[in-house]
C-alpha cells in the first residue's frame, strides 16, 4: 500500500546531541512537509519542500533543519535539542493539484530529550 | 497566528449518541478539511469541504460550512467507541499559495461503551 513511513517511531536523544528523523513516502507526492505537535495541540508547520523548493515558517528555530534529497525522502535535523524540543514530529505529503488537496501523514516519530 | 479555533474542546457522549464539533477560522479560505487523529498516531484526513460548497457528507460524517460565519461543523451520527479520537479542522487560506494548511486546537471526543 502507498503510505508514508516515519522512522523511528520513537527516539531518546540527549539534550545538546544532534538527531535525524527521517519520512519517507511511496505516493510520489511532490510536497512534503514536516510538524511538531506537543501534547494536546494542534500540529504546528515547521517547513515544507515543493519538490525541491525548500519553504521554512517564520517562526521555525534555526535548531531546526531538513534535507530533501529525492522525492521520496525528507530528514528533519535537530541540531541541537533542547527540553523544549520534545514532541511528536509529523511528516506529511500531499499532491499539488491545483487548489484542492489533502495531506496524508505518517505515524510520528516521539521525540524525547534527556 | 492559529486560524481555526474548535469548540468544544472536549466532548464526553455515550455510545449511540451524535457527536458534533464546531471550527471557526479567521481569513478566506479555499477549502477547509477535516481530520482525525488516534492517541499517539498520525492524522488521517476524514473529509474536504471546498469554499462554495454548504454541505459534505462521507457515510456517518456530515460536514458544514458557512464562509459568512467563517465556521464549520463536523457531525458524527451513531457515534461508536472507535470514533474516540481528537479531530482537527485545517484552512487552506485564499491569500497564501504556499501549500500550506493551517490546524485548528482541535476537540477530544471520548465515546463511552
């Protein structure tokens, strides 16, 4: 089945140590996205690509960083985590067709920092 | 800013039960979709709502939309303890091209056995 996959699904860092977390995607979706959602919150947009178009949110901590180096594989680096940082982190893609779309999101990865 | 906003923000109903969910946003918009999301997992997309559209249905799902009221309702007919989950409605605005949905807080529905 065409899906989005998110791995780990869980990952411990240290605070201070850098972490990847890594999406990929078999829809052939040419936009994908990245979220952090805390608990009890709505998924809040970190940056997205349009294919290779990188668009990151104004408010996005440069701690925050992603590659995208197919169509198929997006990485979100935390360069360095903070307390703060501990959330789920959402992937998502979607397919641009024209104005109307949906995003089909993989099942998160729960950061933890200690 | 957040654009949508949902009422209420927890919901407790027994089995069997309706369960309707409101959101409010702020700017125009394209088209406004609903989703759902189990204790721990991704969201998974339920319905989209487009601009000039009243009314949506999907099987147990009735969706509304008044772009006077800047508002929208999801209804869950026949509610079932699956159905627990927290739902979120998200806005493409009109006046942003980048592809971007904007979620609203979200509600927690509980449906008791």
């Amino acid at each position: 089945d065409a899906m989005v996959i998110q791995n780990p699904r869980y990952q411990v860092t240290q605070f201070g140590k850098p972490v990847t977390l890594s999406c990929s995607q078999t829809l052939n979706h040419n936009v994908m996205y990245w979220y952090q959602q805390k608990s009890s919150q709505a998924p809040k947009l970190l940056f997205h690509y349009y294919d290779k178009d990188f668009n990151n949110e104004a408010d996005t901590p440069d701690n925050f960083q992603s590659r995208r180096p197919n169509t198929s594989f997006c990485f979100l680096d935390i360069r360095s985590p903070g307390l703060g940082d501990a959330a789920m982190y959402l992937c998502a893609t979607s397919r641009d067709t024209g104005r109307m779309y949906e995003q089909y999101f993989g099942p998160g990865t729960r950061l933890t920092v200690t | 800013s957040q654009q949508g906003e949902e009422d209420p923000q927890a919901l407790s109903i027994q089995e069997g039960e309706n369960a309707t969910m409101n959101c409010s946003y702020k700017t125009s918009i394209n088209n406004l979709q609903w989703y759902r999301q189990n204790s721990g997992r991704g969201l998974v997309h339920l319905i989209l709502i487009r601009s000039n559209e009243r009314e949506k249905h999907s099987g147990r799902l009735r969706v509304t939309l008044d772009t006077s009221k800047k508002s929208s309702s999801l209804l869950i007919t026949a509610s079932r303890a699956a159905d627990t989950a927290s739902y979120f409605c998200a806005t493409e605005p009109t006046m942003d091209s980048s592809y971007k949905l904007i979620f609203g807080s979200g509600t927690r529905l509980l449906v008791r056995p």
